[in-house]
C-alpha cells in the first residue's frame, strides 16, 4: 500500500511515500531561513512558506519515490496539533490530491507521528514509555499500543526547545539554538555554574512526572546579565544549561519508565538530536536495565514519514476519514481511538 504523507504542522513543510510502511522517500524543506530574523516562528510567515513550498516538495518526494499521483493507494496528512495557518496547508493539500484521485485520506495526529517514529527504522514492541521532546512539546507517555497512549508527565510552562531557542539567543547563538547550544557545550565546562533542576513533586489531581524549564531560562538570563558572555563564558553557560536540562528529562524520563514497569524508553522529537542528552539517557537507561531507542536524525526531527507510518497502521485497519477533517490548534492524544 502505497501512500503520500504530508506534514505542515510548524515550520518545516515535509512529504515522503510509503509502501507498507517502508519510507521510500521522505523530504524536508526548512524554513529556519525565513525566521531566524525574528528569533522564532513566526506563524503568519510559516503559512505563507508552506504554500509556497508545498507543492514542490510533494513532487520531489513522488520522483524521489519513483511513483506518479497514479501508483498512490492513499494519502494522509496532519490534522494536528500546530500552528492553524500551518496546518491548513499541507491539510488542503492533501485532501484535493485525495478528492481528485478519489483516494482514501487519513487526518493523523502529530504526536503520534512523533510516538511510532522509532519504529520506522525497527520493530520496537510496546509497551514502551515515549519522550517526546521537541520546541513545542516536553511529555512522557506510555505506549500501550497503536492509538493507546498515557498521557504520564507534560512540561507545565516551556517545552525544552523553547527553553534551548530561548538561552542560545540570550547568549547571542542565533535561532534555531539548540544545536549550536551542543556545539558551544563541547568545549565548556559543564559544572561551572549550577542552574536549578526543577524537581516538581506530584500535586493531586496533576500527572507525576511533570516538567518546568521557564526557571531555568530565566536563571541563564541573569547569569548572563551579571557575568556577561564573552566568548570563555558563553562555553560554560551553554555546557551548565544543557547539563541542567538533561539531568531534568533523563531523570523524569527513567523514573517514568521504572513506574510504568515498562523495559523500553523511546527518545523523540527535535531536542533527541541533543549529542549529551543521547548519551545521558543510553547511560542511565543501561543503569536501569531498560532499552533506549533515538531514532536517526532524520526521523526525531519533524518529518512526514512518521505521519505515513502512522496512517499506513490506521488505513490497514479500515480506517477512512472524511475529507472534513478539520486542523486542530490543540489535539491531545488521549482522545485518539486505536485504528
Ligand atoms: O521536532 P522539531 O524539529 O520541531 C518541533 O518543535 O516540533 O524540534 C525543533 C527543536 C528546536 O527547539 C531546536 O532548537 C531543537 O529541537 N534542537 C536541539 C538540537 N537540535 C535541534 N536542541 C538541543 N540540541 C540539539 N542538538
Ligand atoms: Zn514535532
């Protein structure tokens, strides 16, 4: 079963083709360029790319794939959650490529892209307890199966992207920073200024293993205001903010698992590419006896292969959407129903 995926969500307008689950192609088209300006996404910019991005990127992923919009048996895109004006382009893209084919269509969650994308590259069976870990998103859920996710912990202000965009610009890195913030890190020290580590204790009524990075960023703001950051300086903020933060998700992150007596810890999302918070969280889940899986790069980051997958599971089990479907701001993942 061969089916186009398009994802539009933020700021990357991607396409890819799957034949039964297997990515034959999987493109990305970037629009760090429009934004970094600014600082961070700027959603009014971010629709206007997308419509203009779309369609070539949708044709590249068909060649890449070597199939014409004949050889298609289904076509899926994001529904949600994201950026509305986003969302609405990849969407309507998809669903008149579907009508003028009379071709199934599938409306997929993003968060459940990002959940399956280990399992792109290998079988990893559930149950396993998943970081989703992005510049929109900090949770744990447990993954019980396909359409059955715990919600177990979620970031209660920033998610550990923002916070990452947010430091690299205060220490003058420029956007997006979270990888520029790993590059820095390299070569500072990691112990020469102690950030807090917000540890939040389980309120009732709250999920346990909830996340805070807003104390943090504003800690590094007046670090960096009382010291200054010169270039010997801006090494040792950006190794201390990161070490800070990576204690944070791996530990929440290994408890989690350890509650949910799960064996398996599945890292995704753009922070997933972070070199330290790889290998912290492979360390400590070998400590733990429980197995990590990242998936490669391609597929932390966000992407629309991961939408494929998820759809190529839902359409093998009936499922038909209709083309109402319509984009969601907000769309949790605990109301989904299996396929
Ligand atoms: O999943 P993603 O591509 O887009 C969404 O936010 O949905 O994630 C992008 C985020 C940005 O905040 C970016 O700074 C962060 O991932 N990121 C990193 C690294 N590479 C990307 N953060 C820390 N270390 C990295 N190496
Ligand atoms: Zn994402």
């Amino acid at each position: 079963m061969k089916v186009l995926a398009v994802e539009t969500s933020c700021d990357d307008t991607a396409a890819a083709v799957l034949d039964s689950g297997v990515v034959l192609s999987n493109i990305v088209t970037s629009q760090d360029d429009v934004h970094r300006i600014y600082g961070g996404v700027v959603p009014e910019l971010a629709s206007r790319a997308h419509m203009s991005a779309i369609v070539p990127t949708i044709e590249q992923a068909m060649r890449e794939a070597g199939c014409g919009v004949r050889d298609l048996d289904a076509v899926a895109a994001t529904y949600g959650p994201g950026l509305i004006g986003s969302l609405l382009v990849g969407l309507s893209t998809a669903k008149a490529i579907a009508f003028a084919r009379g071709l199934p269509f599938v409306g997929v969650n993003h968060l459940e892209g990002h959940l399956l994308s280990a399992r792109l590259e290998s079988d990893v069976p559930f149950p396993y307890v998943a970081l989703l870990v992005s510049g929109g998103h900090t949770s744990l859920y447990l993954a019980r199966g396909h359409g059955d996710y715990e919600l177990l912990g979620a970031t209660r202000d920033d998610a550990a992207g923002e916070a990452f965009d947010k430091v690299a610009v205060v220490l003058g890195l420029g956007y997006p920073g979270g990888r520029r913030i790993d590059e820095l890190a390299h070569s500072g020290n990691a112990a020469a200024y102690a950030f807090p580590r917000a540890r939040l204790k389980p309120r009732p009524g709250r999920l346990p293993f909830d996340f805070s990075f807003s104390g943090i960023k504003t800690a590094v703001a007046l670090c960096a205001r009382e010291h200054g950051v010169d270039a010997g300086r801006r090494a040792d903020i950006a190794a201390s903010f990161q070490e800070a933060v990576v204690d944070m998700l791996v530990g929440t992150a290994i408890a989690a698992t350890r509650r949910a007596a799960a064996t398996r810890l599945v890292v995704a999302g753009g922070v997933s590419a972070n070199s330290r918070l790889r290998a912290r969280v492979v360390d400590a889940g070998r400590d733990a006896g429980i197995d990590v899986v990242i998936p490669s790069l391609r597929y932390c980051t966000d992407n629309a292969a991961m939408i494929g997958l998820a759809a190529t599971v839902r359409l093998a089990a009936g499922q038909r959407d209709g083309l109402d479907v319509n984009a969601a701001a907000v769309a949790d993942l605990q109301s989904l129903t299996a396929p």
